[in-house]
C-alpha cells in the first residue's frame, strides 16, 4: 500500500478517536463520579449523599459523571378542630421505572459547587395547617441551569370553632385533604398529576361531605381517601424507591422498598383515626383532644388532622434530597 493512503489511515483514526473522546467528555457520563457534601453512606455498589433539613450543605463535585437524583419537598401540616390530613411534598427524580419526565434518563454532573435546599414541614396553626416548602437541586452543568425541584405539600383544611362550614385544602406537590361541617363539601387540594410535564409526581387530596371531618392528604403514590360518614379518610401512599439503605424512608407492604411523601390522615367525629399513608404520612387524632400526629422528617410526609375541642393538626415532615452514583 502506498505509504500516502497509510498516512490517512492513520490521520482519520486520530481525528476519529479525537472526535469520539470529545463526545465522552462533553456527556459527562465516562467516568467515575468524586463529590462531596451531606451524610454519606456506601450501600449496594452505590455511594449515597442524603441531604435532610435543615442543611448549609451544598453537593461539590471534583470530577463529573452521571448520577441518579431524589428530590422531595416538605410535608403540609394536618388541619386543626376535626382537621383534615396534610398533602406530601412533591417528589422529582430520575430513578430507573420513576413516573416523572426524568425518570430513568441519564444524568451528567460536571465539577463544580451544586446548591441544595431542602423544605421544611409546613406548621401548624389554630385552623388549616400551613404548606410544606420546596426542596431544589440546583448548580452548573444541571439540566443546563434550572432546577430540580420537589414542590411543598398543601396544607390540611381546618378550623378553629367550627364556624367555618367547608373548608377547602392547599394545592401542593400533593393537596392537603378537604374538610367538612355538613353544611357543604370541602374539596381537597390539587397535586402535581401531570408529571411528564412538571416532571414532579403528587396526587389531589381527598374531599369531605356529609359529617363532622376532615378528609385524607395525597401521598406521592395515590390520592388521600375522602371523608363521608365514617370515613376513610386514610393519607394517600408514597412512592417506594429501591435500593435504599433502611435508616431512610419507611418500610411499606413489600418489604423491600423505601417509602417517601405519604398523605396525612383526616380526622372523622367523633372518635374515628385514620391511617397515614406509606412514606411519613401520620395518623390523625383518635378523637378525644389530642393534636395529629407529625409527619416524619426527612420523608416529606404530611401531617394527620386534629381532633374535637379546637385540637390542632400535626406538622408536616420535612423532606429530603438524595444523590447517588456507582461507588
């Protein structure tokens, strides 16, 4: 062979191979991820950052790769006086079989300072509970500057003399539950049902017609139940993630995932709790003058209603943000 065409043999493969490192690099996805920043645990061939509230802690990455994301805001607080349950925060990510836009896509970080906020639970107060916050994972080189966020829960309806008639729950990653004196219905709070477009998964909470009550808060797996007669007024349940370590989450039904943004339960007069839902959703009041339960921190779950005599909703659970990547 002439030694011309041997020397563009050769000067094609370089500008290929040149061509080809270039594609790897920009990807960011070739190799092995280093960061720092939250608590970290080693777990299942994965390396886990756990961002909880509240935290200075911003994720700093010193050499770039693909990582999988949990973003999830704060719980709404449950309602006060027969108080209906508070909505879960709203939970973004691109675990693999995730609901949400990005679910099961990859995505590349590249080196540089990563800000992280994550939500507290909404408060309680003397009649509907108060929203969750927003968690958000934000920083260079993420999905070309915007943010990834998991929306505050909507507060729970409630009262503070049952005066009110119908009171109508928060909008929220998932909507705080409905509440009712029966006089009219109180309709539950819209979540975020659309995730291909929000890229945020949450369910509307339940509506309240035709007792004394507060109806169930959505979780991030369902809608929270509606409340009439007897109930159910249950929360909505969460979403279960695989692959968490057990000191994160709540066990559910399976036995094998980790449940986050459960729906705060309702209360129903006179004596009649309710169960949370699966992920940090709490339990309403039993009836007597006893406050909600909180929802739990670090799940984004919300807070169960409050019982007779003006007793007040539980709080919101804060939320959490999660990072991984092959250890």
């Amino acid at each position: 062979m002439p030694l011309r065409s041997i020397g563009n043999i050769l000067s094609n493969f370089d500008d290929y191979r040149s061509t080809t490192g270039t594609r790897a690099s920009s990807s960011g996805g070739g190799g092995a991820v280093a960061a720092s920043g939250g608590t970290t645990a080693t777990a299942n061939g994965y390396k886990y950052h756990f961002f909880t509230h509240p935290t200075s802690d911003d994720f700093v990455v010193t050499s770039g790769g693909n990582i999988e994301f949990i973003v999830i805001g704060g719980g709404g607080a449950g309602g006060s006086y027969r108080g209906a349950g508070g909505g879960a925060g709203g939970v973004n990510s691109n675990w693999p079989g995730f609901p949400g836009s990005y679910g099961g896509t990859s995505y590349a970080v590249t080196p540089g300072t990563y800000p992280i906020t994550v939500g507290d639970g909404g408060a309680t107060g003397p009649a509907s509970g108060s929203s969750g916050s927003t968690s958000v994972f934000n920083g260079p080189g993420v999905n070309s500057g915007n943010p990834i966020s998991g929306s505050g829960g909507g507060g729970g309806a409630g009262d503070s003399s049952n005066s009110s008639g119908h009171v109508n729950g928060a909008n929220g990653g998932s909507g705080g539950g409905g509440r009712d004196n029966t006089s009219s219905a109180g309709t539950g709070g819209g979540g975020n049902t659309n995730p291909q477009t929000t890229g945020e998964i949450g369910n509307d909470g339940g509506d309240a017609t035709g007792a004394y009550g507060g109806a169930g808060g959505g979780g991030a797996g369902g809608a929270g139940g509606d409340m009439g007669g007897s109930g159910p007024s249950v929360g909505g349940n969460g979403y279960g993630f695989s692959g968490i370590p057990p000191s994160y989450g709540t066990p559910g039904p399976d036995g094998t995932l980790r449940y986050f943004a459960g729906g705060g339960a309702g209360h129903v007069h006179p004596n009649n709790s309710k169960s949370g839902g699966y992920g940090g959703g709490a339990d309403s009041s039993d009836g007597t003058p006893t406050s909600g339960g909180n929802g739990t921190d670090g799940t984004g779950g919300g807070g169960g209603g409050g019982g007779e005599a003006e007793s007040t909703g539980g709080t919101g659970g804060s939320g959490i943000i999660i990072i991984r990547y092959p250890a």
